[in-house]
C-alpha cells in the first residue's frame, strides 16, 4: 500500500447523537430484516464514538398526520413528540425501510409525514429546523427497488433541511419475488447478505459518510445563515433576489 492509499487514523465522534428509526411492519420482538442491516450500521457508529438511539415505529402508537401533536387534531395518543425529541437532539438521522410493491412501507411515509410536521419550525439563526443535521436511508427486501425507495426518502430528508452526503444509501435485496430475506439463517450456519460485498461497502460509507458531515458541520456551527433564513424572508430580507418588485 502507498502512502497514497494508506488508510487514515479513524476518526473519534464521540459526541455525536444518532437516532435510528425502523419503519418495518414487525413489532418487536420478532426478527427485523431490515433492522439486521442497520444494526451493521449502528455497530460501526457506535465503535467511533456516535451515540445511537434506536426506535421501531410500529412499536409506537404514532398517529398519522402533519402536525407536530396529533392529540391537538383528533387523535386519542400519540407518540411522535417524545421521538421527535430524540431527533431534535441528534445530528443524524437514519431511516431504515423494507420494500413493499416496490415502494417504502407506510410506517416509512407516515414518518416522513410526521417530520414534514415540523418544517415551519426553525433554529437560532431562522432556518428550517432540520438545517445542520444529516440523513441517511437503509433498504432491505426481495424484490426491485431499492434505488427507488432511497431516492424518495432522501429527497423527502433534503427537502425539509438534511443535508445529505455523499453515498447516503445502503440495501440488500435477494431474488425477485419471495425467497430469503437479509439476516435469514442460511444451511450453513451463516447469514444471508452478511457475504454481499456490495452491501457491506455501501453500509460502511453510509455510516462514515453521516459522522463525517455531521461532524463538519458541527465545527462549521451548521450552514451559514445568510440567504436561508425563513424568519430574515418573511421580515423581508431578499438576499439579492432579482426582483425588482422587492428593490
């Protein structure tokens, strides 16, 4: 190896808070597949220092909706506030889905819905509420897919404020149509998906990628403030917006 392949010395994020949300159908304690592939995710985060905290949505009685409190719209319980907390905290956001008809699960878009309740939030500096914390998707299934799945939801994460790095996407799938499904135990002994290569890589860099840009951006105070602030916008600021009806 030369010097310019030498791998670097691993970073140390202790500091760094995550928070991991599994939009599986199962409820506990059955087997997640796609929990299975996020705890390889998780291992690697927590072995550089980055705190995770773990949620399986179906095990919450979270109301469907896009307000922030569902119980202030009709609803008897609802717990997305105090997960939602959790992620208000954290720096980065990883959200885990299996595929069904080629699509995320509905626990996966009613997250999305939930956190699209919070975009007319914002932070100390007027910007959307998400600014300054990264996203990160996961995908498991046995059937096409995958690159669809990541690409809505991590457009849905970008639009309401992550900032998204590169390589922000991992996935398994088997055979098309029913078959094994990643974690399943394999004849002999060992688990399937667990030799995919290309998983594992994809994994790897999702993990490091999300701690390295969620630490520059902490050491960065976040994203400038100028030209983004919603609060500046409605007190009208125009940040050199062409305009002329705002000159």
């Amino acid at each position: 190896m030369t010097d310019e392949t030498a791998v670097p010395k691993q970073p140390d994020y202790s500091g760094l808070k995550a928070v991991f949300i599994n939009c599986t159908l199962t409820p506990s304690p059955a087997f997640s597949h796609t929990e299975c592939l996020m705890d390889m995710v998780r291992a690697i985060m927590e072995d550089a220092g980055t705190s995770v905290q773990c949620f399986r949505s179906v095990d919450h009685d979270i109301a469907p909706g896009i307000y922030p409190d569902m119980t202030k719209h009709g609803f008897d319980h609802d717990s997305w506030p105090a997960i939602s907390e959790a992620v208000m905290a954290s720096d980065i956001l990883v959200i885990g889905t299996p595929i069904w008809l080629g699509d995320v699960s509905s626990e996966c878009r009613k997250i999305i819905e939930r956190l699209y309740a919070h975009s007319g939030e914002t932070n100390d500096k007027g910007q959307y509420i998400f600014y300054g914390k990264t996203g990160g998707v996961v995908v498991t299934g046995n059937e096409d897919g995958v690159k669809h799945c990541a690409m809505s939801t991590l457009y849905s994460l970008g639009h309401i404020g992550y900032t998204i790095p590169p390589q922000a996407d991992a996935g398994w799938i088997g055979p098309i149509g029913p078959g094994p499904s990643y974690g399943d135990e394999k004849d002999d002994g060992g688990r399937v998906g667990f030799d995919s290569d290309f998983t594992q890589r994809n994994a790897t860099f999702l993990a490091w990628n999300l701690m390295h840009m969620a630490h520059m951006l902490n050491q960065a105070g976040g994203i400038p403030g100028y030209g983004n602030s919603r609060e500046a916008w409605d007190d009208g600021t125009r940040y050199n917006h062409p305009n002329p009806e705002y000159r």
